[in-house]
C-alpha cells in the first residue's frame, strides 16, 4: 500500500516532499541570516518546526533552488517552464512565410512534397547536399 502523498514507480515508492509556505520562507530567511551556511538552514529548520534528528529535513539543493526561484521571481515556488506562446495574427502569418521563403531561396530549407516516396526523397536530399 502507498502512502498518502507517495509515488509508486517501477515497484519502488517515493514519498513526495512538500514544504509549506512558511516553511520555505523560514529557510530562504534563516539562509541570508546565515550567511549561505545550508547546515546551519536544516539545524534551524529541525528546531523552528520541531523535527526531530532523524526525520526529514529540506536538502541543500532544496534550499537552494527556493533561494534561487526567490531572487528571479521573488517567490519560493517552482518556475513555470515552456516556451512563450505567440498569437496568430496576419502580421506575425506574413513575418514567418518571408521567413520560410527566404531560407527556402537561400538553400537553408529543403521542401519535400507530401506525396513523394520516401526512399526517392532520400536521395534526392542526398544529392542535392553532397
């Protein structure tokens, strides 16, 4: 049986840690106040939320990414990934098809019709490249 909170990947169980707000701001704080010592961080942590020695404490590398993600974003959270999305106007239509034509003219670009044959499309890129 899983636990509550827990992951369960090839047979093997990983419990997901998760910090609560304050307990990231105490540790992003007792970081500065530390002068960036990650084991004085944990010995505070241990003690602020009454952790005893053996239990789980935030990593080094978990401080320091909460530390990194609140001088970027002034928050501890995850930052948000993926790439930026762009609307689809005419201007930005016309901009990408000069775009495509210009590498298309300047032989950056090989434009294969849909309906060649794969294997005649092969050598025809390898002709055309060699």
């Amino acid at each position: 049986m899983m636990p509550p909170g827990g992951v369960a990947v090839n047979s093997v169980q990983f419990e997901m840690e998760s910090w609560t707000g304050a307990q990231r701001a105490f540790a992003v704080k007792s970081f500065c106040k530390n002068n960036g010592s990650y084991v004085a961080v944990r010995r505070e942590f241990r003690k602020k939320f009454g952790i005893n020695r053996n239990s789980k404490v935030p990593s080094a590398h978990t401080v320091k990414t909460w530390v990194n993600n609140f001088e970027e974003t002034g928050s501890t959270v995850k930052k948000k990934g993926g790439s930026v999305k762009t609307v689809r106007t005419p201007q930005n239509i016309v901009a990408v098809r000069a775009s495509f034509e210009q590498k298309v003219l300047a032989g950056r670009l090989c434009v294969i019709p849909r309906n060649w044959d794969c294997q005649k499309a092969v050598s025809v890129l390898f002709y055309t490249w060699t």
